[in-house]
C-alpha cells in the first residue's frame, strides 16, 4: 500500500525559490561575518546528551530531541534497570505519575539514549571551544550557521528545525567588540536593505543598579515588564502594577526620571548616571554603556539606530554585561529579529573558566518574513535557468547541447528540454519555470549558425550570432 | 564538576580552514548544478519513520537513527504495549534475545520513537515530489546538498554524520539527462582542477543481457565480481573463481570476449554488441550505451574520460538502466568519489507511477581528502582577514576603527586587534592566524594621514594612504 506522504509537525520542505531567498540572506550574513574577522566552524547535529543537559533549565531539557541509542539499545553496555513498576507504569496517564516515577524514567531514558540533536550554537561552541583550546588563538572569533532543533509547540513562525547564525568572540573583555557587533547588525541589514532597524542596547549592571536603588533586586523582572508598558498603559497604569507587584511607591519615586526615559541616547544615559549615582554596578554600566555609544556614534552607522531601551532584559540570568536586541523598520508588526549580548563565563560549564564572550544572533525566519512583506529580495535572487533551448528533434538537439556545453563554460545557466514534443508544451514549460528565454534553433539557424531567441516577457524575437547569444545571457545573469 | 567535553563517535568538529575547504567544494559543485539547469531544494533533517523504514533494506533499517518521542513519550496518545516479559528480557544478553522477542521489542520502539534521522536524500526526494506533484513542473532536475545519518560503525573515511550533494532529474526519460550527467561530472572535477577521473558507465540493461546470455541470472553477482578480479588475478584466476561458484564452462566460453575486454570506449561497445546480439533487453542497454557515449564524444569532455566498465553493478536491485562511478585519478588510492544512475519508478513507493529518474552524487569527504592529497585547493581558500590593524591605545584605535569601517565598505576582510597590550603579541597574534599584513598606525601616521602596513611574509614595510591601502588589500584578496 502507497504511504500518504507528509513531513512531522513543525518542520518545513523548502522549494526551489524558497532556499534561493533563504540562501540569499545567509549569503549576505555570511559575507558581512567574515568582513568584520569572524571565522566559520561547525559542530555535529547531534552531541552527547550530557553536554546538553541541564544547560537550558527544566524546560529546556524537556524540549531537547532524545535519539534512541542504535542497534539494540535494550542490550547496551550499560545495564539496562527499567523502572520496577514498569508494567503499572505504562497503565498510568501523565497526570497519575509521581516525582520519584519520573526520576525514574528519566534514568531508563538516559540510559536508551546518550545522544540529543543540538538545541542551540552557544553551547556546542563553548564545548568546541574547550576541547579545542589548545589550537585555537585567542580572542577566537567565530560565526556558525546550522540548524537547531526544539521540541516546541509549533505555530505561526516557531519551528521544531530552524537555522540559526551565531557571531561571537570569546577570549576578550575589549568594549571594541561590543562596538563591532553593533556595527555588524547595521552592515547586515543595510546590505539586505531592511533599513531602519533598531538595534537596542541594554546592560545587565544597568538593571542591577536599578534593582539596587529601588531595593528590590527580587523585583526587577516585575519592574521592567512593568516599565514596558508605559507606551500602552502610560504612566499611571504602571505605577499601579508595579504597586500591586509589591514594589514600594517610595521605590518608584526614587527611579520617577525613568518614566519620561525619553530623548536621545546620549541624554538617556545623562540621566541614568545621575539616577544610578549610589550604585558602583550601576555606574560601571553607564561607563561601558557610554564607550560603545560614543564610538559607535563617531564611526557611524549606515542605516539603523542605536537606542538604549532599560526594560531590555533578555536572558537575564545568562548575560553579565550588553544584552542586545534588533526590531523590525517601523511600521512591520515582528518581534526580535535579532540579538545577543555578553557573558562573563561562558565556558566555565565545561571546566575553562575566566573566558569572557560577547555575540550576536540573526533570526533567520523572522528576517526572510520581513524582507518578504516589504519586497525586498532583489530580482536577481531567482532558482531558475537564464534560457530554455527548444528541442526540434536529434540533429538539433546535437546542435543546441554544443553551444549549452559552451555557455555553461561561460557560466551561464542553461538547459535543453530533453525531448522533441509538441513546442507548444515546451514554451509552457519554459513559462512555467519562469525561465526568462526561450532559444529556437532550426534547420535555418543551423545553417546560419544563428540562434533564435525569443524573450518571454516582452514576447520580442531576435537573432543573435554565439557571441550576441553569451553577451544578451550574461548581461541579464 | 566539569565534564570532559567530547562528542560522539563518528562525528566531527570543523575547524575554520576545513569549513573553508569544505565550502570551496560545495560551491564549487553548486555552481555546476545551477549551470546545468537544477534547481535547489531542502527537506527535514527527520522524517516521519513509515517515510524512511523498510526503504533501504534489514541492514539499512537497522542503521537509521531513531529519535525519542518528546515530552513523557512513555504517555503517548497511542497506548504503548510493553513486550509482556520485559522485566525477563533486560537481563538477557542480545544472542539469547528470540525473533519474536525482537519483533516485539520493534513494535515497542515505532511506539516510543516515531521520528527518524534521514538516512540518504533519494527518499525524502521521492517523498518530496510525490508531496508537492501538483507544484512541480516536469521535468523536474533538482539538487540537493545536505548533511545525512547513519549507525554505522565508524573507520577511516566513514562517518555517522557526512554530507550528500545529489544531482537528480525526474519526469523524463530522455537520454540526454545521462548525456548532461556525465558532463555535469566532467564540469564539476576540471573546475576543481582533479583532471583525469574516470566516469564509468554500465547499464543494468546489459548486466541482463549478460546474465541471460550465461544462463545464469542468479550467478550475476558472483559472476561480475570474479571477472572485476581481471586486472589482480588473471584470466585463469577468474574463470576457477567463476566455476567454483558453480557457472559452467559452456557459460564462461560463451561471454570469452569479455576477457579481453579492452580497447576504446566504441570498441567494447560493438563488442558487447556482438556478444549480446540474441538478449532483447541486452541490446536495448547497448543501444543506450551508444546514444550516450556518441553524444559525450561528440560534444566533448573538459578533462574527463568516460569508460565502459562492465563488471559495474552498483546499487544492481535499484538501478534500471545506466550505472555510473566516478574514480578518482590514477595514482591516488581512494575508492569511488561518485556515483548514480537510472531507476524507473523513484516515486512508486509513495503511489506516483511511471515516474523515471536518474541522477548522481558526489562523495565530499572522499573529494576533499582527494584535493587534499594532490595540494589542489586555491590558496585563495582561507578563512582569515586580509588585515589586522595594531591596537596602541584608545585614540589611535578609534583612528584605525574608521578606517577598517570604510574597508569593510569596500568588501576587504579586515579586523583590529582589540586590547592595547604588547605589540609583539599582537604581531604573533596574526602570524599564528596566518594573516597576511599587519597596519600600524600610531602618532606620526595619523597625523600624515599614512597607513604603516607590514607584510608578515615578506616582512616588507611600507607607508601607505588610505586609497593605497584599499588597492593593496583588494588586489591580494
């Protein structure tokens, strides 16, 4: 019986012109890496479980892909000891089980699988950057753009398979990179003409200074999330979730300039330094914050701004330093299309310590969506042949596949329709295709030693000598 | 307590240089794709299980990487039944295990895991367009360069995780496809400068010829992999080979010529000719043989030569008319670095009949060990900045930073070095990563608006302006 086929849930089949458009910004985000010094690696799909888990939080390892150890991973080495209420157990609904039953089973799991595909590029660097540490020179900077894969719920844009493209420098506590980076967001997304992006800047001592003022760190996630608000709900409409998050009113009173947080960035970190005045951590911040903005600004950017936004706080119990996010132009409804920021210890987890890194990530899904809605792919980012030559039969066919053989050596792309039918069908194909030319060589041509070729958008016909042929193809490559 | 990292067995890390290298052949080989008119497609790194078991044989199944339900896979919505004597079978050793034990054991495992790493890119093609007929215009010549997986045990050259790149037409039966194949590897290995491989071809067609005419259809194997002994044992050594597997001496004086079975590509051809003059099928395969190979030498091969090699049996049960192996030139001992061929119904497992395809396939890790041992890649091949720019304080960095951001403006890989320590440091810095010059600018440069720039090959030193700067770091780019 034939199989319905279909793909599992959450992964996706990529057409021709869909990887076209896809290789097109990897492309241009590969280039700008390397024009800034960053140098590519690549890790296996899949590493050994124990370097995976424990490294995301419960959460995390709940959505890492386990794979099933191969052969027959009853009969293992290790010995297999299945939990003992393996018969009940398997009678039971996930609701019914206990603690002591999971711990259990996740033993039984870990013991049928060692191995887990990669959940994502910061962690198998670390572990490439320890086991490699004698060959690599620091600072190490290094770009990695490969697939991860999550277990997540999927839905509209969050996929189980996506890419992911990773710049970092690890061995350096220089503020010149966190410079760099900026820069490098700007170049990307100028060259992709996505101009206009936001590159927003944040840093975790900034946030421990505010936690510090208010005299709440255990609030300062309550704090900022209320803080964000304030375009949407406005002043008062904070104050009142941050009361009600228990945050005092004499702590809001103390951090008041931050509700009218507004200006350049240049007067918003002004403000923050006479704010975080008390607080040592606080005011290293503002100095770091103050060195990128300073050169950044006296380099220049092309096309996007830099801002300093106080609620950014992602990943904030894993950043030490700059935390970095990018939003879409104005005007296009997409959250985070890229970001990053520093770590103080990033490969302590496997037993290097004091190596501080700093990096960025591009949001490969999200940038092709924004691109997309804005019409941004050039016209040249085509999966398609330049010319289709039109099969009138052997002797023809000859002749066509010598000058294919030639034009190819030109590096053009090129190709006969493989059998003599009806020309009709073939032009439909070449229309279908979206190949721009359809070449018709006869017995006339053939004599002539002329090439006909008709052009399929305007429907004009000429004809050309072998060379007016490679000059008209490479002119519209 | 950290962990000692490592990664799994069979699979590997990537330093720069060898992404770099890696790259250079990939592109290299997508290029002569696009040329010849395929078109890209990507598909999911796993597939659905029912898409991929029971498709590449017992062993093959067994190869297959297998992923764990995610989530409390043991709570799936498909109730999953335990083999009844579980708790007995852990403590068996995997010789005492029975066969209705294993098949048992198999049920429970497409229970616990229903997801599967790709195990070739030929399957999830099918797969593919039998998905998307109703998208696809026919003929369909796509490629395909992505990683795939396998349980096999690892040994030189054989890895768990190595990339495929296919070249494959279906929806056409026309001989020119293998005509295009057999140019598209010629293109493929002058380009990457590995003149002198061998294309060899076969056609099933013809190993039935043979076998009908030896009366002896079930002897084929046995009888094609005694007569490729030819060159090691010798005519007598081959034919006691042949009898010992019990094909009879009437038989082997029947297919004599086959012994001395040498000449041009055209004579074995009109050798085979006269040899399988009564097989129906046999002549049919000859008659493609000669389409092919007329049409190859009359357009011409780059650097190339294709052979006829009839002991060619390749993927025998899969193929249905031309076989293809490419052997790398002669002095380098290294097995097939390509291969391919006819099969008449790709599509048929997944209910799309009557669907022809043919295609082929590259082996990367054996080219790239290939160009390695002849010192063929490019010297252009690298994976490091054209320039690094000393760091001797802050305000000649921010001079340097501007300068590098106008270079990258032009394209030149270029990076500073980001701490003010030791110059000689900084100088071993960009000898250890192999840069090629150093610029130094301090004082007396800014000042004259002068860039020092020394080549560290050469150690010649030179003061430069800026345009002169940008054309030296162009020009040995």
């Amino acid at each position: 019986m034939a199989q319905k086929p279909s793909i599992p849930k959450g992964t996706r089949d990529f057409s021709p012109i869909e990887v076209a458009k896809r290789n097109y910004i990897f492309s241009t985000i590969k280039t700008n890496f390397e024009k800034f010094g960053f140098q590519p690696i690549e890790t296996p799909s899949f590493e050994n479980s124990e370097t995976l888990m424990g490294k995301y939080g419960e959460e995390g390892d709940r959505l890492i892909f386990k794979i099933l150890n191969s052969g027959n991973y009853f009969f293992s080495k290790n010995k297999i000891e299945l939990p003992n209420n393996i018969v009940e157990l398997q009678h039971k609904s996930a609701e019914d089980i206990s603690t002591e039953e999971l711990i259990e089973l996740n033993k039984f799991t870990s013991k049928i699988s060692e191995k887990a595909l990669r959940y994502d590029l910061t962690v198998p660097f670390a572990r490439y950057v320890v086991q490699h540490q004698n060959e690599i020179e620091f600072p190490f900077k290094r770009y990695q753009i490969q697939p991860v894969w999550r277990a997540d719920r999927p839905q509209k844009g969050r996929f189980r398979e996506f890419y992911q493209c990773d710049a970092d420098v690890v061995g350096s506590n220089s503020l010149w990179q966190e410079v760099e980076l900026v820069q490098l967001y700007d170049s990307v997304f100028s060259q992709l003409g996505l101009n206009g992006v936001t590159i927003k800047i944040n840093n975790r001592k900034i946030l421990s200074g505010i936690a510090e003022v208010i005299g709440a760190s255990d609030k300062l996630i309550d704090f900022t999330v209320a803080l964000d608000k304030l375009d949407k709900i406005g002043e008062e409409g904070v104050k009142k979730e941050m009361l009600e998050k228990g945050i005092s009113n004499e702590a809001i009173l103390k951090v008041q300039p931050l509700f009218s947080f507004t200006g350049t960035i240049v007067e918003k970190i002004e403000k923050l330094a006479q704010l975080l005045a008390t607080s040592e951590e606080g005011m290293k911040g503002v100095e770091e914050l103050q060195f990128i903005c300073e050169h950044v600004n006296e380099i220049g950017l092309q096309t996007a701004t830099l801002d300093l936004d106080v609620t950014l706080a992602r990943g904030l119990n894993y950043y030490t330093g700059a935390i970095f996010e990018v939003t879409a132009p104005k005007g296009v409804a997409m959250g985070s299309i890229g970001g990053g920021g520093r770590y103080d210890d990033l490969t302590g987890i496997f037993g290097l310590k004091n190596m501080s890194g700093v990096g960025i990530s591009f949001g490969l899904d999200r940038i092709a969506l924004v691109i997309e809605e804005l019409n941004l792919f050039p016209e040249t980012v085509t999966a398609t042949s330049k010319a289709l030559f039109l099969n009138f039969g052997l002797e023809e066919a000859k002749y066509a596949m010598k000058a294919i053989a030639k034009l190819r050596q030109e590096g053009i792309k090129v190709e006969m329709y493989p059998d003599a039918t009806k020309i009709g069908k073939q032009f439909q194909h070449a229309d279908k295709r979206g190949i721009p030319f359809a070449v018709l060589v006869g017995e006339e041509e053939m004599k002539n030693k002329q090439y006909g070729v008709k052009n399929l958008v305007t429907g004009d016909q000429q004809k050309l000598s072998f060379e007016e042929l490679v000059n008209l193809l490479k002119e519209n490559k």
